[in-house]
C-alpha cells in the first residue's frame, strides 16, 4: 500500500474547535448558583482540550479535574514512546475503575507481570473498584461511578 501522508494541518482541520470560553463561564456560573463544586471530566482528546481552557482562564473555582485516557496528539499516541521518570509518581494514592476488566484480571496480569499493566503494579496504594459497564460509565452508571 502506498499511501500519502496526512499533512499537520488537515490532521488539526479535523479536530474539534476549543472549547469557547463563553461555554466555560456559563458552566462555571451555574455551578456556583447552585452552591455545587465543578469537577471537570476530559476524555481522550478533549482531556487535553480541557486542560487548556482552563489554563486560559486559570482555573478559578475548580475543584478537581478528572482525566481518563488523554492525550495531546492523535500522532503522538501512535508514534512518541512514553517516558516517565519521577518515581514520586507511585506514592501518589490511585483509584481504579475497573470497567472493561474485572478487577481479578486486572490483579492477575500484574502478579504474571503483564506488561500492560506494568505501571499499575507499582503504584503502592491502590485501591479497585468494579464497574463493569464498558467504555462509558458516566453514561450507562452515573451515580455508580460517582460513589466510587
């Protein structure tokens, strides 16, 4: 197969647009209308999308931020190897929503040293919880996953 590659900028023409920071604002005023915290979700790409919003606009009134499976460049993910070098990293106290393997599978590939879990089996404390669900348990099992 000999395919042409995709230039840099029809890749980004692709992307969704940013998060416009109207969108942003009105969020963050109902959220403190109503007396609650924001808590802001960021999912694959729109993980890193959020992350800059909110860098834009400083992050005020953020409680917490949530990120599952982001990253910045859709090449980035296929070609750069990751390189994690501070070893504080596995002191840092970790949740895992077990939704797509159980969390017995998920304990037997770390003690068989698996390596796609080689990560997890480092961090010290740990703590899991099953919800098996699939991809998206926001959807399917909100107040579920919101207790754990």
């Amino acid at each position: 197969m000999n395919e042409k590659p995709i230039a840099k900028a029809e890749l980004f023409a692709t992307l969704p647009p940013p998060w416009p920071e109207s969108l942003l604002h009105e969020i963050r005023a109902r959220i403190e209308a109503r007396g609650e915290r924001l808590i802001v979700l960021g999912q694959s790409m729109g993980g890193a999308r959020a992350l800059a919003a909110l860098d834009r606009d400083g992050g005020q009134g953020v409680r917490g931020i949530i990120l599952d499976s982001t990253f910045a460049s859709y090449q980035g993910v296929a070609q750069d190897k990751q390189r994690l070098h501070d070893e504080r990293r596995y002191d840092v106290p970790a949740t895992v929503i077990a939704c797509e393997f159980p969390s017995v599978m998920l304990k037997e590939m770390i003690d068989a040293g698996h390596p796609y879990v080689a990560e997890l089996g480092r961090i010290r404390d740990v703590d899991y919880v099953d919800l098996p669900t699939g991809h998206w348990p926001q959807f399917t099992r909100p107040a579920e996953l919101g207790a754990a």
